[in-house]
DNA sequence: CCCAAAATAGAATATTTGTTCCACCACGCG
DNA sequence: CGCGTGGTGGAACAAATATTCTATTTTGGG
C-alpha cells in the first residue's frame, strides 16, 4: 500500500499513528504560532473529534485561521477532514456505515472474502475499544469473587452459549470446577448452586428470561452473581452483584463474539492465577 | 421554560447514568419511532459525541426530525444539547488505545487487565494474519458446496464446541436449516445426515475422535464434507473435501478464538447470502 | 365506523461552523 | 535602509447542520 516511512506532504495520515508520527516529524521547525498548534494536538488530540476549530485553536491559543492552515500542512483538505480521522478511531460503528450496509444488503455477488474483511474489521475494533474502555476495578472484582467459589456455576443461552461454552472448556483445562448450565431437555440444574459457590451468567440484549431466571435463583441461595453482556447493562444491574461489559462492534445486524471470547478467556485465565497464588 | 405547572418538569439529564436511567424508563411505552430512537442510543449512545442528528437518525432508521423530538421528550432542548453531555463526558475520559495497552502491559504481569492486554493483543494478531492468509478461492468453494445444502450438519467438540454452537445460533437467525450434532449423552445423529445435506465439522489439533468420526460417516453418506480448523491440518486432508484453516495466535498456553468466531459469522453470512441470490 | 388526538415525514428555515481571502506585520537579505 | 518572503489575524463567505413547521398518516376511543 503507498504508505511510506516518510511523510508525503500532499497526503493526510490515515491513522491516528501516522497522525502522530507526521506530528512528530514536523515538531520543532515550525513557525510560532503553528508550533502551537503542533505542540496542543500532541497533548489533546483526542478532545479534535468532539470539538469545533474555534474551540480547539481557543485552547491552542491560536486563531481558528491559524489551526486551518495547520490542518493543511499536515495533507488534511481542512479540519474537518481531520476530524473525521478521530471520529472514525472513536466510534464503534464502521466508516461508511451506510455505503457498507446497502453493498451487503443489495449488492448480489458481494464476495466472501469482502464479508470476511467486514467482520475482521470489526473484531479489530471491537477488541481495541476492550482495552480502552476496560473498568479494571470491576474485572479485579470479579477475579477476587470467583477465584473464590468452590464451584463456579455458568449460564448462556443463545448468542451467550457459546461464551459460556467456551468458559466451561477452559476451566475444565484449568482444573477449575465448574458447571454449565445448559437447561438441556428443560431440565433446572439450579439446585446444584450451593453456599460457596458462584455464578458467572453471559447474556446479551434482549435478555434472554432463561439466563435471568438462572441469575434470579442463584441470589435467592445466596451465591455471588457476576454477569457477563453488552452496554448498556442498565436493566441488568439490580439482578447481579457485578456487571462487565464487552462492546461488540456490529456489522450490519450482525455481531461477531471476537471480543467477548478474548475477554471470557482473560476472566478464567485470570482467576486460574488467583487461585494458584 | 424551566418549570412547568404540569406534573413533567422535564429536566435534561445532567450525566449519562442519569441519561440512561431516563432512557430505560422511558423504554417500553414509545410510540413506534421514538421506541427505534430509544433503542438504537441505548446500544450506540457513545456515537452521539461524533455524529450529526442525520447520521445518528440514519442508523437508527427514523427521520431526524423523529430523532429530534426524542431529544425533546428526553428533556434536551434539542439534539446538540443532548450532544454535549455525551461531548462532555468523553473528552474527561480515556487515554488513547496505544497508551493504554502500553500501560497495561507495563504492570505486573499477574493483574487480570494485563492478561487481557495479552490477549487483546493476540486476537489482533489472529484478525491481521486471517485476511492476510486467506485463501479466498478455498472459501468460496465452501460457501458454494455449503449454500446449496439441504441441511447443514454441524459438528464440534471440547474447544471447537463454541464455535459449532455460534454457527448454529447464526445459521437459525438466517433461516438456513441447520443442526448441531451435540453428542448429547452419547447420542449419535448421524442418520439424520441425507443425501443433498453437508457436513461442516469444526476441529483443532489434536483431533477428537468424535468430529472425525462423524466426518467419516458424512463421506460415507456421500456428503459433502467441509472442515474448519488450525494450520496445518494436513492430517484432515483425506477427511474432507474441503479444510479451511484459521491461525490463532496464542498467548501462553492460551488460545482465544477472536479470529475463529468473526471467520465462523463470515461464512454463514455469506451462505445466506449465495442461497438469497 | 367515524372522529379526535397523536405521531410522523419531509420541506423550509435558522444557526452554527468551516473555510477562504486579503490586508497587515515581522524579519532577514540584498 | 527598503524590499520581499513568509507568517498572522480577522472579517467575509460558503457549507453543513440543527431546528421548526405543517400537511399527512396513523392510532385509539366512543
């Protein structure tokens, strides 16, 4: 692809990390006035996708004109242009959205591999917005919770099956005992939840009755209740004793689990450790 | 108007939570656009900082104008208030993606939030290296042999379980017969397997015995047999008709299945896709 | 089945915001 | 010591965007 080590002038950074190496390079020899609008951007870069100009070059300490010409010596057409590089890094939902959709929607030999590019783009994000919006007092909460259950209980139905699959794999590999509850054949196993143990329950919205029914029965027995789902978790914060979210950026009307596996694998891993230690 | 003599002095709300609490009790008895407006901010309501009413109305799929008057019930003046609190909230909020991995990874390595960061990291690498290795033409072959099934047999055991189930899940949404053959308490399922059916079998090293078998049993039945699994996969070969590989990456012992899952979606949406055309 | 009230969509309007342009200033070089 | 080059700020202009308004449709009650 024409990206090259050095910057071409005439062509804005397509990435924030581009962004900053142009940024880095042109610091320094640099007129006054554009200095500071240089020296600004590096500290504050972020705040450019839910400002005006005039706003950022007031906290620059620049004339509004002097950002715009800023802006244009970095290749961008103008501020807005820039803009809509920190925008696209900030939102979850994909650049040309829309475009993207009705080429799925209508167009007829849309080719596998361009589907495949889709879903990996948004793994991708799904899995860097992880790290960035992680509330990690709330996951070390649920590794001290759940390192701590004799047997840890697990639910999903649906879209969350799999997680909680996945979850009871990997426990059994930890030699961590665990359960899931599958609900095969109707059958309840929410008698097997004794004092001592937990529940790790994954559900997403619109929240299957299963799964909170599941979650219901275990605070009735007095068990440590940590749901695992999408935001907002709002409806799902009297049910449990801890919410953790994982976003999942959508592509069309559908959601791939990239994210959500990384983040269940981390969780048992995690409490593997604690246990050990 | 800051009060009204009627009994809904109708304040905007001052944080997110306060938004979202608003929102969930206003959920449920909407009329039928404004419910759409509600629903699509509680699932996107961080992209309300980065986009314009149009944009927001457009994935929400309302008129703006209905998008405005949500704004209003809401207690906002209009959207751009509504837009500021989210504005607001955002630029107080994180470092950028790159630091905060960074940070992350700094720590000690037993904290739960680093563990994620690693594996974070090497589900990125698995997304990366999927479309770069992708042997599209082997793909297409498979949603083509896939597509023009009757019913799709799904197998999958231990690691492979989520990912058998996930593609169950998916294909019933898409309306495309489909069925898991879960082994349940040693049950086999393998008659139900007919002629015009194929067999998708998901599988990683080592190789359980279950889904070979019963990939054996669909050669024998004549049907298409179409294996998903980890490079290299030579010992499959002879098994199948056709062995699509996806490499992950792992971290320790540990390996997510980030780049599994988004394959998986890809696969069945393109499916639905060729049988829809 | 009809009527009133509410909800809706899209066009018209108002406002905000980005961008360009040009007169002015500072500095260095002939 | 002027003259030219490059930098600067602000005002004028253009584009994008939010907001309001109204004709039309839908909904629910009598």
């Amino acid at each position: 692809m024409p990206s090259s080590p050095v910057a071409d002038p005439l062509q804005p950074p397509q990435t924030v990390e581009a962004f900053r190496t142009r940024l880095a390079e042109l610091s320094g020899h640099l007129p006054r006035r554009l200095q500071q609008c240089a020296d600004h951007l590096a500290a504050h870069q972020d705040s450019v996708a839910v400002s005006t100009v005039a706003e950022v070059a007031a906290r620059a300490e620049v004339p509004p004109s002097a950002m715009m010409r800023f802006c244009q010596i970095l290749g961008f057409s103008g501020y807005s242009e820039m803009q809509r590089l920190f925008r696209n890094a900030m939102t979850l939902g994909l650049p040309d959205y829309a475009t993207r959709l009705a080429n799925l929607k209508s167009g007829p030999a849309d080719r596998p591999a361009a589907l495949l590019a889709e879903f990996v783009e948004a793994g991708r994000l799904s899995l860097e917005r992880l790290t960035r919006d992680l509330d990690e007092d709330l996951l070390n909460q649920a590794v001290e919770v759940l390192s701590s259950a004799a047997v840890i209980h697990l639910a999903g139905y649906r879209r969350a099956l799999p997680v909680a699959a996945y979850l009871a794999y990997v426990f059994e590999q930890l030699a961590i005992p665990a359960m899931l509850h599958d609900g095969i054949g109707g059958l309840d196993q929410r008698n097997a939840m004794r004092a001592g143990d937990a529940l790790l329950a994954v559900t997403f919205a619109p929240y299957s009755s299963e799964t909170l029914s599941v979650a219901a029965a275990g605070r009735a027995r007095g068990l440590p209740v940590v749901i695992l789902s999408d935001p907002p978790a709002t409806p799902l914060l009297p049910q449990a004793d801890l919410v953790l979210t994982v976003a999942e950026a959508d592509f069309g009307a559908f959601r791939s689990l990239s994210a959500t596996t990384a983040f269940a694998l981390s969780l048992a891993v995690a409490i593997a450790a604690r246990r050990k230690g």
